[in-house]
C-alpha cells in the first residue's frame, strides 16, 4: 500500500528535480538512501553512484528514501520515486550508509518492504542486498548480518564489477564466491569478520558532481562537485586523514570549473579538506564572477585570509564556519588540528571586517584526557570572541572511530558528557548559541562505530521492542556496553603501533 499523500510528495519532487536521467533498462537497480530524501539527495556519493548506475549499458536506477519523520503510515511499502516500483520487486537494492545510525533505517526499509531483514532469512528470490557508503571507511560489521555484500570505499572503480558478476553468475551462492575474489568487495558469508580493502578510484574519474538539483534538500538548488578528494591533514580523529587513500588529490581549477553546467545558480565545493586547495581563492572568486552562490565544506581556520574570506563574502556568504574542535588548546595538540587561538580571533576579525552576520565553530567534548578546565578554557576563549562578532557553536560528543589513531578509546560517558555541556552552557548564556547533538545517541553511533555483528543485531532487537534509547541501552548493556564508563570490551581490544603512540602521548599530558 502506497498514500495518496506518499504519491503525490514523490511527484511534486519529482516535477521540481533537474538533471534527473531517465532510462529505461532490462535491469533495474534500486538505489537506495536510509534516511529522508532531503538528507540523501544533499549527499554527492549517492547522487555519484546515481550517475554511474545510469551511465553502465542495460542498467537502470530508481532512487528510494526513507519515509519523512512523522509521514509514515501504518502498513505502508517504500518504493521507488522512478517507478514506484516496492523495493521487493527489484532484483539488487544498493544502500548508501553514510554513518552508523543510518543502519536501523535500513533496517526499517527492509521490514516495511517484506524483506527478510537478516541475510540469512533471504533466498533467491529475495532482492540482492548491497552496500556502500562513507561507513565502509571506518566500519560496516555491524552491517554484516544484514547485507549480502560491501563495496569498501570509493566505489566508481567496483560498482561494474559487482553488477556484472550478479548478472552473469548462474546462482547466487556462485555470485557471492566471485565477488569474494575482489579486493575491496567484503562478502560477510565468506570473510566473516575480515574486512576487505577500501578502494581507491583512479584520479581519472573525479570530480564526482551532482547528477540532479532539487529544492528539497539541506543544500536547496545547489550544484555540488568536488573540489578535491581526502585530505592531508594528520587529525587523530577522522577516517579521512591523510593515511586514507594516498591523502588529498586535487581537481584542477580548470577541470573543476568547466564540469559546473550553465543552468548553476548555487554550487557546493565538496571535500574532506576544501580550503587546502591550492586554487580555492581563485576558484571562489571565478564562480562568484559568473554570478554563481558558493558554499564550501570543512573550512580550516588557519586558511582563513583576507583574500580567502573577502571571495566568501563576495560568493554570498553570510556565515564564516570553521572547525574549533577541541575545547582546549591542549586537546587541540593532542588530536593534532592546526588551529589556535589567533587563527579564531583573525577569523572572528575578518567576519566581521567583510560584514557577515556571525562565526560559527564546530567543537567536539568528551574527548580522551578532557578535563572540566579545558571546557572552562572554552569559555573563556569563546567569550573573548563574542566580543568580536556573533559565534554559534556546534558541538558534538566524540566518538571514536576504526581506521584513526584514537581508534578504541573509550566514550566519555553520557552523564559526563551533559555536565560538560551544561557547565559550557552556563559559561556562554547570553553570549553565543550553543548547540549539542545528544549524548545518548552519540553513545549509541560510538558502541556501533567500535562494534560488530552483535552489536548490529543488537539494533535489530532494539527496532523490534520500539527503537527508542532504553531499547538500545538494554540490548548493548546484554553485551557489555555502558553509557556512563569505559567501554571495557572496546578497551581490551589489541591497539595498532599508531594506536599505541596516542595512547603513550595521553598519559604524558594528563
């Protein structure tokens, strides 16, 4: 069953969408987003994988999302905008994971769709479950029991070879064994809990770039293409330092420029690490020149030069945004970020030189070895700059992630993690606006970020008994998992030399 309401939301934005690729096809994947379609259509991998399905010979794709919160009705099946097709009825859905939450989502798509929701319930008559996504840099094991296979990383170079391999194999059993053979495609019923490689595209197929533009997004009519892919930055936290795929490779000025259509009102400069590119200067100022509206991602602070932030205001920036970080100077050294004091007050200075309305600085607490001073040292610090010019702050928990130094460090506790935010609420009332993801479900994405299969059926048990935090915290508490202390199963953990050497550097500062 479909709502007239579902139906008639899927073509208003369907009618508002340019660029879309129609096609018709012998063989119809379902591209799939497990989260609403203003989250998934504002992700550039999925709008990729969008154009590189619609690119390969006999192949089509029909895009399908999560219901909006609060739209779904009882007894409804998701289907595809393209065709309106149940997700049942399609031979291979491809899930875009972006991060650890998203995997109840598809868990809630499998089961209003009647499909088995674990793997080992399916037969072949059921469609081929397949995954990809930014998780699959850090890691999809809690995402095992569910999908049939994983394409690890950057997926332009592998996503031909795992269509064509399910379409010739003569079974699926033979389908699994093939795929299994690659490199960077991990199959959960073969390599158990050994994951395989991430995949690195060949420079020749970046920039990745939007395939359609829709109103209906996070990014409202914005164009978004890359302008550099990874980073070249060492920060302990992030799956996308510099170790990550050979680092930051860059897009050329000239290739970027030419591949951004003329019918772009707004353009989005995607990457780990924007700012660094040689050529951002230029590159903003070319495209603020054709009358063009451009946003950036991950701003550094110490990139924040007058030129730099003059050609921002120039693009229509309002909002000068960059990443503070950690609460400290101190932590800031220890998860080795850049960014000091006098890169914010310069920035500070400069969004207030070039008229925008304020500043707004990311920052992380509960990070390992953090202190009720370091927070106390926030205040102050961010006070300072609230004498300069309007600062917003936005702040999440930390959670550490596989594939980064501070891999297996324990979360900070939720208890812990709301004094410290109450404490910086207090310091900052009245003087800038403070804003937290919550502790509780910043617990739930680090026991799945740390986790594996059992903690990924945990969140299946979880959905069963309703999905709500005290279902997760019960099932995680079965398997050792405790939101106010040291996650102690993670900590046992065997930790890699580069593990090793954070783990000396904290007990030499604290």
């Amino acid at each position: 069953m479909v709502s007239e309401a579902t139906r008639q939301r899927i073509t208003q934005r369907l009618e508002d969408e340019s660029g879309r690729i129609d096609k018709q096809a012998p063989l119809v994947v379902g591209l799939v987003y497990p989260s609403p379609y203003h989250v998934g259509m504002s992700s550039l991998g999925f709008q990729s994988v969008y154009r590189l399905f619609q690119s390969m010979p006999g192949v089509a794709c029909e895009r399908a999302f999560l219901p909006d919160e609060g739209d779904a009705v009882a007894g409804e099946r998701p289907v595809t905008y393209e065709g309106r097709r149940p997700l049942a009825e399609l031979p291979i859905l491809a899930f875009s994971v972006a991060y650890e939450l998203e995997l109840a989502g598809l868990m809630r798509m499998l089961r209003a769709s009647d499909i088995p929701v674990l793997r080992e319930a399916r037969t072949a008559q059921h469609p081929f479950i397949l995954a990809g996504g930014p998780l699959t840099f850090s890691n999809p094991l809690p995402l095992a029991p569910f999908v049939d296979a994983v394409v690890m990383g950057e997926a332009e170079g592998v996503l031909a070879y795992v269509i064509d391999t399910l379409q010739s194999a003569p079974s699926r059993e033979r389908a699994l064994a093939v795929l299994a053979e690659h490199p960077s495609v991990y199959v959960p019923a073969v390599h158990g809990s050994a994951l395989a490689r991430i995949a690195a595209c060949d420079d020749a197929l970046l920039p990745a770039k939007s395939a359609i533009v829709t109103p209906h997004t996070e990014l409202s009519n914005m164009f978004l293409i890359e302008a550099e892919r990874g980073c070249s930055r060492g920060c302990t936290y992030c799956v996308m330092r510099r170790s990550t795929n050979g680092g930051m490779r860059i897009v050329p000025k000239e290739t970027l420029l030419a591949a951004i259509p003329e019918s772009a009102k707004r353009v989005g400069l995607v990457g780990a690490a924007v700012s660094d590119h040689p050529k951002i200067v230029e590159i903003v100022r070319a495209l603020a020149e054709r009358g063009l509206a451009v946003g950036l991602s991950s701003l550094r602070p110490d990139r924040l030069k007058d030129e730099f932030v003059e050609a921002l205001k120039f693009a229509g920036h309002k909002t000068l945004t960059t990443a503070l970080d950690g609460p400290s100077e101190r932590m800031r050294g220890i998860i080795e970020r850049r960014g000091r004091e006098p890169h914010y007050v310069a920035a500070a200075e400069r969004a207030r030189k070039y008229g925008m309305d304020r500043l707004k600085l990311y920052l992380m607490i509960g990070l390992p070895s953090e202190t009720d001073e370091d927070i106390d040292e926030c205040v102050r610090f961010v006070g300072e700059l609230t004498r300069i010019v309007p600062i917003a702050l936005g702040i999440a928990p930390f959670c550490a992630k596989r594939n980064t130094p501070l891999d297996r460090m324990p979360f900070a506790g939720i208890k812990r993690v709301d004094a410290r935010l109450t404490r910086l609420r207090r310091g900052l009332r009245g003087r800038a606006d403070v804003r937290s993801i919550s502790a509780r479900w910043a617990w739930v994405e680090y026991v799945l970020a740390q986790g594996g299969e059992a903690e990924g059926l945990a969140v299946w048990r979880a959905l069963e008994s309703g999905g709500g935090f005290a279902d997760y915290r019960r099932e995680f508490a079965g398997l050792g998992h405790e939101p106010d202390g040291a996650d102690y199963a993670a900590a046992r953990a065997p930790i890699a030399p580069e593990r090793a050497r954070m783990r000396r550097k904290l007990e030499i500062v604290v």
